[in-house]
C-alpha cells in the first residue's frame, strides 16, 4: 500500500510515521508538508535518522492515487483540504476535528473558525471503532476522534447506550499531558510554567464538548449537556478521565462490571479492570489500549468511571491505523499489538 501523511512533522504525524513504518501491509510512506517542504524528515527528528524522507509539497491530484492519505493538521485545514482528495483512489484519515461535528453551526460556534462544506462532513464516519465499526467498514472519509473524547466516551459508552446513566448528572473530570497541546511551544506548555503545576484550563470552553454531546446523544437522545473540566498535568503523555454519573435505576456494581465486560469482550484494545481496581496512564503508555475501571459509591449511589489512553496512540495516530485496518479488511490489530512502555 502506497500512505501519505499530511502534517508529517506534527506529534501526531511522527507517531503515524512510526507505527505505519513498522506495519506489515505498508509499502511506502509519503510525507507531506506545507510549511517545510523540501526538509528532511530525518533533519526534524533525529531519531529517525537511519532512514531518508524529503518532505513532499501539497498535490492533491496526485496523492489521491494512493491507498490511504492521513491528514494529521490543525483544525482547518483538512476541511478545505479533503473535497480535494475524495473522489479518486484515496481512502481519508482526519486526525483534527474538522470532520466530527456534524453541525457546521456548532462546529462555527466552538472553533472559531469556517466549517467544512457540508458535502464532506456528511461524507465522514466518525471513526471510534469499537462503537461504529461496520460504518468504518464501508468508509471513504473517517472522523478519527479527538482524544479527551475517545477516553471519555469509551468510559461512558457501556452506561449511556444501556440507560444506566441517569441523563442529567454527567460530569468529567479530564487531565492531559503537554503534548495535547501540540509541537509549538506557547506560554501555557512551557517547562517552567507546567513543571510542578496543575493548570485547569478552557473552563467550560473546550472544543470537545461538543463532540462529546453528539455521541452521547446518539446512544441516547434524553442525554442533556455534560460538565467537562481539562486539566494541563506535567507529563509528556496520557489522558485519565475521572467520570461521575448517577444510575437512573437500581442496579448493583458487579452487573454494571459485567456489562462493561460484555460490551467490550470483542474489542482487544479494551480492558476493563477488575473490581477495585483503576487504571493509570502509565498502564497504557505508548499503546492503543483503553483501561477503564469503575466503582459504585454505596454511601452517595454515584457511579465513578476511570478511563485511561496515551493521547498521542489511542486518542490520535493508533486509533487512525486501527481505523485504516477496518477499512483494509485485515485485523485491526495489525501493526497496533504493541506492549505499554514501562517504566
């Protein structure tokens, strides 16, 4: 199989590079800069430098001749992009948000910004495998998660979809490490300013929100609008989403565990912790894994959720192979079987 990847240089775009490198149905690898076309890959990150890659200019009507292009941008820029690269040979992998919302208002409302035309987000399969698998099946243009999204809606999905969660009492409690917030070093990621510091931050504000609500909404339309908190820790990686939900009937621990069980029993990137025990972000530290425990308070009946992925693998660039793998029709652990880091 021929690969592009759009945004090569980005965190996202590395950790593609790195996984499709290594993936056994991929022939060759095209990477794709606007900004520093005609660099070396190997220039940028040294710790590819056994191999060599120049960075290529933006053809759309050349790189729709290959099998599978992964647009790895800020938002904004695969919107404009992707109409250009539908309709030829090229299956498309957005890793930014501008294919998720499928209402270009909201999508206006939250990021600031114009909205893809409405022809490619209609196109676009929201691609969170273990939820919309036989669509990602069938698709041409996937919507790959965002990754406070991915780790919260993995969390919520059993309970939401099964009516377990009473609809008005959702509330999330999201902490990120710096590399969510991407290569460019700002005021907020700088080392003196994270380093032995919490930052809570776009407080009521972040783009995910929505995204969230949406597929919330789908599993279960009486779902009203959710509390969500993000947090910057000093961390390089991982996402943990602390999740508070009542039930909206009786019912006892050990049946919600075996529903997370059931639900999840066929998806091998989903492991659900046993009873007492709750997950950490280095548990799943450079893998595709999702690890989610959960508990029910007996003395407030409030339910609590721990879900745990590394943003850049689960909540980016693993998750768009593991999608490329379903759209392949080859097992979607290909290339993706790969043992947490540790320590």
């Amino acid at each position: 199989m021929e690969i592009g990847i759009v945004g090569a240089t980005g965190y996202g775009g590395v950790e593609l590079f790195r996984l499709l490198n290594g993936h056994s149905n991929v022939e060759n690898i095209h990477l794709y800069s606007s900004s520093q076309a005609g660099e070396f890959f190997e220039g940028i990150y040294t710790h590819v430098n056994n191999q060599s890659y120049e960075l290529q200019p933006l053809h759309p009507d050349k790189m729709k001749q290959l099998d599978i292009i992964f647009l790895a941008t800020p938002p904004g820029v695969s919107s404009g992009l992707t109409p250009q690269l539908t309709g030829g040979k090229a299956k498309v992998i957005d890793l930014s948000g501008d294919l998720r919302l499928k209402d270009t208002e909201v999508y206006t409302e939250w990021y600031k910004q114009e909205a893809a035309p409405q022809s490619a987000i209609n196109e676009a399969v929201y691609g969170l495998p273990e939820w919309n698998k036989e669509h990602i099946k069938q698709a041409s243009v996937i919507a790959n998660p965002g990754c406070y999204p991915t780790a919260v809606l993995l969390g919520l999905g059993p309970v939401v979809e099964s009516e377990i969660a009473d609809p008005d009492t959702i509330i999330i409690d999201a902490k990120s490490g710096v590399s969510g917030a991407g290569k460019n070093a700002n005021a907020v990621t700088h080392f003196a300013h994270t380093q032995e510091n919490l930052r809570i931050y776009k407080v009521n504000q972040h783009k995910h929100i929505p995204e969230i609500e949406q597929q919330l909404k789908i599993w279960n339309e009486t779902i009203k609008p959710v509390t969500f908190s993000t947090h910057l820790v000093p961390m390089t990686r991982g996402i943990m989403a602390t999740i508070y939900v009542e039930p909206a009937k009786e019912v006892s621990l050990e049946n919600i565990h075996a529903l997370y069980e059931e639900v999840y029993e066929s998806h091998p990137f989903i492991r659900i912790r046993k009873l007492g025990d709750f997950p950490s972000t280095r548990d799943v530290y450079g893998s595709n894994y999702c690890d989610i425990g959960i508990t029910l308070d007996d003395r407030t009946g409030r339910l609590t959720i721990v879900s745990v992925i590394d943003n850049l693998m689960k909540g980016a660039a693993s998750q768009a192979v593991q999608n490329m793998n379903i759209i392949l029709g080859i097992d979607e652990t290909t290339g993706l079987d790969l043992v947490p880091v540790f320590p």
